[in-house]
C-alpha cells in the first residue's frame, strides 16, 4: 500500500471525529437540512482527506439516486457519501457534492470550545424545577 498524504485545511474546517483529519471547509458547506439513518448530514461542494467507494444504487427519502460511500483516509472510518447521479430532475443539484454525517465529523469549533461547565445552580431529581 501506498503513502497516503494527508491535506491540511487553513481556517476552520470540518474534521472526522475518530481520528481529527481535516475533510471540509465551511465555504464549501451547501446544507444543513440533510438526514441520514443515524440523524443529521451536511451537504458540502467539496472534500478532501476521503477515498470513496464503489457506485450504487440507493433509494433515498428524495428519490433514487447513485451514490458512493466516503472513508476517511486516515482512519478508514465512514463520514458520509458522494452523489455520483440523481435520476429525478429536480435532484439533479446533488450531483457530485458530498454528504458528511454530522455525527462522525467535527467542527473545528467543536474542538477549540473545550470543556462546558454548567455553572447554573444543579437539582437533584426529585425537585421541581
């Protein structure tokens, strides 16, 4: 196998969770509104750090669609997939933009915003709130 080289993003950036390899910047962030089975997703023009697997046909809640899975190329993780072709017109936009999982990617904010410390007075269970 062969030296994998990893691009290093400037500015804030979108990281896999798993491992912290740079694959996304927010300029290239589309959408917010996309879900997969395991919750949120992201829709972005652009990705880097990834190695994508092989084409398929996948029924999605918009329609048909060919697609290929997205592995880090660190950690060999999945973090999303590739629309390779939509077969209904008015999908036709996702073509060739990548969907980063929300929950195996992190923003770099994420990361810089340490430690939440709750500081409002805590409750016990029993009490009212």
């Amino acid at each position: 196998m062969g030296r994998v080289f990893v691009v290093e993003l400037e500015g804030r950036s979108y990281r896999c969770k798993f491992c912290n390899t740079h694959l996304a910047l927010p300029l290239d962030l589309v959408s917010r509104s996309f879900h997969c089975r395991r919750g949120k997703a992201y829709l972005f023009n652009n990705a880097v750090n990834i190695t994508i697997g092989t084409l398929e046909e996948r029924m999605m809640l918009s329609g048909l669609h060919t697609v290929a899975d997205i592995f880090c190329c660190s950690c060999g993780q999945i973090v999303g997939w590739k629309y390779e072709a939509a077969h209904e017109k008015g999908q036709k936009y996702k073509e060739g933009k990548y969907v980063l999982e929300r929950g195996r990617i992190v923003d770099e904010m994420d990361l810089s915003a340490g430690v939440f410390i709750d500081t409002r007075s805590a409750m016990s269970d029993g009490e009212d709130a």
